[in-house]
C-alpha cells in the first residue's frame, strides 16, 4: 500500500477534472503499468495459442494454454475456463497471463483466457453473452483443442468472478455440467449495498465505491435491474445444483461482503464451499502474486482445488 500511495504522489492530480472516457483510459493504462509490475513471475508452459471464436456480435479472443507436465496430459485434458477482472472497463488476454501460466501448471489442465467485450464501447450485456459464448463453444468443440467437456471448470477475478459466478448459475439449468467455479474476490452486487463497501470503499485499500460506481455506469444502461442475477449473481434465489466453489476473499477489501455472503448461500443450498477470507490483504491479491506471499499461497490453493475437482 505504501507502494503505491508513494506512486500516486508521484503523479499528481490533473489541472481539470476527467472526464468518465478519461478515466477508463487511465484505468486501463494502470492495469498494463502499475500493476503489471506486481505480478507473479513468469512461468513457461509447454504452448500457448490466441485465436478467435465466433461471437454474438462478431469474435471473441481466447488464449489456451498448455501447461508443463511430466506425463503426457491425457487425448481428453481437463478444461479451466477463465475471465479477467477489470471493473468490465479494463483488461485484455494479457492482463492475467503470468497467473494462468501458473494456474495451468498447478492444475495441470488447459486454461481459456477469454478476453470478452469491455464498456462503455460495449455494454451489458456483452460481457455476459461472451463468457457464456465462450464456455459452451469450448464445451461443443472439446475435441478439436484437445478437452474433456466432463472435466470442465469455470473462473475469474473481480468483475471476471461476477461472469464466472453467473454462467456457473446459467449451466446448473441448461448444461454443460461444471466441476468446479473458482471466483477470486469477486463482484457479486452491482447494487453495491453491502456494508464492507461503506467502510473500506475510500480508495485507501486500491478499490474506490466512487470509481465502482462509474465503472457500473459505464457498463449498465439506464434501468437496468441491478438486482437481476444476471446483473448480480448474489440475488439469485435458486443455486440447486450449482457447481461447487472455491471461493476467495480479503478482510481489506470492499467486495469482501458479497463475496463471503455468496458462499454462505451456497453453502445454505447444499453446495459444497471452501471459502477463504483472507486476513490482512486486499483485493486483487493473485494479481499482485509478485510481491505478495498471499498471492503465491492463493494460486497454490486454486490449482491445487482445480485438480482435484477434474479427478
């Protein structure tokens, strides 16, 4: 933290206030800057490939990764279907990279790194319709990237754990059926009602209720139901037969509520949970996995549960 209150003192407010497009544009800068430096090292993984899938509203870039192994993987490799956080403003395939890297050795599976449709250039429902757009085409063409539609996951961070969380709820009705949804302090309210966001929604702790709220603004229309599931994944009200959850979440962060609120509903349904509320961190912790004990212990964590919900 004082790293980066010493950064922002070093980049001094602007003459004239900006503007929300201002705004965006310098959100999206920081995620490629500041935040790049923090992240986990690089790691090698056996192959990588960017290519597109045919989109509601044209194409959807994905990137698979093929991890390290020791043994040749399987004809059919378990799948992990992955969304990036970003507050729907901001983030690319690049902006998770070193972290699906590790992810992909640690689980020992293929990662798809979907880099979906971001506000204001594309409104909701664009984010929505490409994650599910690109999980049931992983799911109907397992054979040509080499997966099994069995041994299928889905995950994300931050406004990605909000899209992860949704078509986890949207498969338990409609298939394919999900091992596991992996959801890294996610968005879950798009109300942003729950107390933690009064508390420590100041800006001190990385994330600001203020900047939430135009990142929201950007990405809802006027009138749009913000208590919709689809919307709010945390207002769903039947969660029979979801797929089960790891579930992360930060004391010093304010989506921290919704996030822990989430697993008790889930756990109410029946649904098995292992949920982490981390003590002294913040949000975005696997992001910063470079210079964050945390974040290394977490990526351990959530490959360690994706393998053995793919067994």
């Amino acid at each position: 933290m004082e790293q980066f209150q010493a950064n922002a003192s070093q980049h001094p407010a602007p003459s004239t206030p900006l503007s929300a497009k201002e705004k965006i544009v310098a959100t999206r800068q920081m995620m490629t800057g500041t935040f790049a430096a923090l992240k986990y090292p690089f790691e090698s993984v056996s192959r990588t490939k960017d290519f597109d899938i045919p989109g509601p509203a044209g194409k959807v870039p994905v990137r698979l990764y093929v991890p390290h192994t020791e043994e040749p993987l399987l004809i059919a490799a378990p799948v992990f279907v992955y969304y990036h956080g970003g507050g729907f403003v901001a983030g690319d395939l690049e902006s998770q990279d070193t972290l699906l890297r590790a992810l992909a050795n640690r689980a020992q599976c293929i990662v798809i790194s979907v880099a979906y449709r971001l506000a204001p250039e594309n409104p909701y429902p664009a984010a929505n319709d490409d994650a599910w757009t690109a999980l049931t085409w992983v799911a109907d063409h397992a054979s040509e990237i080499g997966v099994d539609p069995q041994r299928l996951a889905v995950g994300g961070d931050s406004a990605g754990g909000l899209l992860a969380a949704w078509v986890t709820q949207k498969a338990a009705k409609t298939g394919p059926k999900l091992r596991l949804q992996v959801l890294l302090y996610p968005n879950l309210d798009a109300t942003m009602s729950r107390p933690s966001w009064k508390e420590l929604g100041t800006g001190a702790y990385l994330v600001s209720h203020a900047q939430m709220i135009e990142w929201y603004d950007a990405y809802l229309p006027y009138g749009i139901n913000r208590e919709d599931p689809k919307v709010s994944p945390l207002f769903a009200t039947d969660l029979n037969e979801v797929a089960p959850a790891l579930i992360i979440t930060a004391d010093h962060d304010p989506l921290h509520d919704e996030g822990d609120e989430y697993a008790s509903k889930l756990k109410a349904a029946n649904i098995a949970v292992d949920h982490t509320c981390w003590a002294g961190m913040v949000h975005g912790l696997a992001s910063m996995a470079g210079v964050l004990d945390a974040g290394k212990v977490l990526i351990d964590q959530a490959g360690a549960a994706l393998r053995k919900a793919f067994e």
